[in-house]
C-alpha cells in the first residue's frame, strides 16, 4: 500500500506543540503523549477527523473514543457530571481517570465519537504536551492510544513510529511514558461504581474518594467499554502466562525472583512493572524467539490492570 504520510517525529517542545495545533485545527491527526500511553489525537468536534483516527488505527466503527478535556470546566460542556463523579474528578483529575457520563445534546462532539452511545468517555490527562495541546487548538481531543487495533499499546514514540508509521502525520515525541498502561475506565451509578476497566487508579482508591463500592464491570456483563474485547494487546506471537522458566523458543519477561530475558521489576514493585510492560511486550515480539513467557505478577492494586493486559496479550 502507498503511504498516505510521511510520519514526522517532533520533540514536545513549543514549536512541536504549535505545529500540532495547526495540523489538529486542519482536521488531521497527531500522535501525542499521556502519562499513561501515546494518543493519536484530533479535534472531537469535526466528524472528518475523527473518521481519520479509526481509518489509521482500522479500528471498528463500534468502538467509541475517549475524549481528552483540560479540565472540570470542559468537561462540563461535554457531558452531565453528578456529584459522585464531581468527586472522582476533584479526586484525580488530572490524572488516568476516564469517566463514562451521559453526553450533553448540545456538545457538539461528532457523533462518530460516541458509536451511537448515549454516553461519553472523558478523561484530563495530566501530562503536559496533551494539556498543551487541548489548549493550542482550543479543541477537546478524541483520542485512543496510537497503535493499529487490537496491536500492544505504545508507550514511547518508537512504538507509535512502527505501528502507525506512513498512516499519520506527526508524532511528538514525549520520551516513555510514566505510567505505561491505560487510563482507569469508571462510571458512577447512583449508589456504586462500575469499572469499566482496570488501570493505574486501583479500585480501592475510588471506593477511598467516593465513598462507594465499586463493581468490576467486566467482559461477562456485556460490553461496557467495547474495546475491551477479548484479544487485545496482541503481540504477533503466542503467549504463556505465569511462567517460571522459560521453555525452548521463548523469551521470558521476568518479574520480582522470576529474572527472565528482561524483567518487569527485578524489586516486584508494580508501578514500575506496568510503566515496564508494554515495552517488554513489544521487545519480546521483536526478538528472534518464537513464543512469549510472562511470569506470574500478583493481583493486588496495579497488578489487577497488569493482568488483564496480559491476559487479553494471551487470548
Ligand atoms: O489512557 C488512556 O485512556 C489512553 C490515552 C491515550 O488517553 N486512551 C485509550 O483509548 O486507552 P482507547 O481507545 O485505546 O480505549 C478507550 C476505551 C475503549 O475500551 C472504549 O471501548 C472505551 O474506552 N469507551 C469509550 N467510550 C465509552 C463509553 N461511552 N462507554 C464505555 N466505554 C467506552
Ligand atoms: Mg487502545
């Protein structure tokens, strides 16, 4: 296939952020990162360029957007917050907190966004070249991570690069990312809180801001976040989890005691191991070996996020 760009790399500097701005206000798309993994961003209002961000990913037109906001105020305009998730946004915005909340029919989001829901994922990321550039291009930002649908999500610029490369315009190179796994997915619901997907806010950490308890809202309830799909996060080679040694013609991805070919965390410290993960995923699919090993990382806190990565990595 022809290219249809050729992918700038661009540091997240003043002149990076502004050339951005311009191509986001021309109806294209940008890649741009988050602290939790690169977006590819474009203007939430223009259904053309939201078209251009499912036509680059080949994502199915079923799977709605998250849209990126600098803040409450924004939000507002977008979509009815009540009071559970006032708090959860004075709790964590801005931060890897989307929340999934009736949309205002006066939004004036393309409706390409939604995918016919009458709801709406909103997120304030707290890294700065996302929060510049919502503030250069005076948009809110539809943006899902920047990698072909259904591939591992990126978490430097590299990733973007290989995944999305000729498909896009620009990528603004923030470095690695620092969370390394996607926003925490909740709604609330009068008396409790789904989550919708696990992230890095950990479900005792709503339950701490909110007062409530949270329900995981997982795949065997319908599809409440419809990206959750099964295989997800799918590197082109088969993966075994819980590993404790690696098998012939595997490259083992380590946690804590179990060291493998490169290691999650060599101290079994989570928030290091899911900054780590994707990129250990991606390494692993590069490497001559023809399978993946994946040792066993606890289910506590993060590690609830980290498993369920791996687990759709291994579907
Ligand atoms: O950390 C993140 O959230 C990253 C960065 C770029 O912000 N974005 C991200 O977007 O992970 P994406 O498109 O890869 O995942 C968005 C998820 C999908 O599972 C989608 O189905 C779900 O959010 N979603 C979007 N709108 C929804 C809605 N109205 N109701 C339920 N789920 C929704
Ligand atoms: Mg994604």
């Amino acid at each position: 296939m022809q290219p249809d760009f050729t992918t700038e790399l661009r540091r997240c500097d003043e002149d990076g952020i502004a050339y951005a701005a311009e191509l986001i206000r021309a109806g294209q798309t940008v890649a741009v990162p988050t602290e939790t993994v690169y977006g590819l961003a474009a203007d939430a209002r223009d259904s053309d360029a939201v078209a251009r961000i499912y036509a680059a990913k080949g994502r199915p037109a079923f799977n709605p957007l998250i849209v990126h906001v600098a803040g409450v105020a924004m939000a507002r305009d977008l979509a009815e917050l009540d009071d559970n998730s006032l708090r959860l946004a004075a709790a964590f915005w801005p931060g890897p907190l989307t929340l999934v909340l009736p949309v205002r029919a006066e939004a004036g989001l393309s409706p390409l966004v939604m995918a016919g829901l009458p709801t709406i994922a909103i997120r304030c990321p707290a890294h700065p070249a996302m929060q510049a550039l919502i503030a250069a291009s005076g948009a809110p930002l539809a943006a899902p991570s920047a990698n072909r649908s259904g591939a591992i999500s990126p978490t430097n610029a590299e990733h973007v690069r290989r995944s999305l490369g000729g498909r896009i315009p620009l990528v603004l190179d923030g470095g690695p990312t620092a969370r390394g796994i996607e926003s925490t997915i909740a709604a609330c619901a009068g008396d409790h809180i789904r989550l919708l997907r696990p992230g890095p806010i950990a479900a005792e950490r709503l339950e701490q801001a909110s007062g409530l308890p949270v329900v995981v809202s997982g795949s065997d309830h319908g599809i409440e976040a419809p990206g959750q799909m099964e295989s997800h996060y799918a590197p082109s080679k088969p993966v075994r989890l819980n590993a404790t040694d690696a098998m012939a013609g595997e490259y083992l991805i380590g946690f804590g005691a179990v060291k493998g070919d490169i290691s999650l965390s060599e101290t079994a410290d989570l928030d290091e191991a899911a900054a780590a993960l994707f990129a250990a995923l991606h390494i692993a699919d590069a490497s001559s070996a023809p399978r993946i090993a994946v040792a066993n990382v606890p289910m506590e806190g993060v590690g609830l996020a980290i498993n369920d990565r791996l687990r759709r990595a291994a579907a």
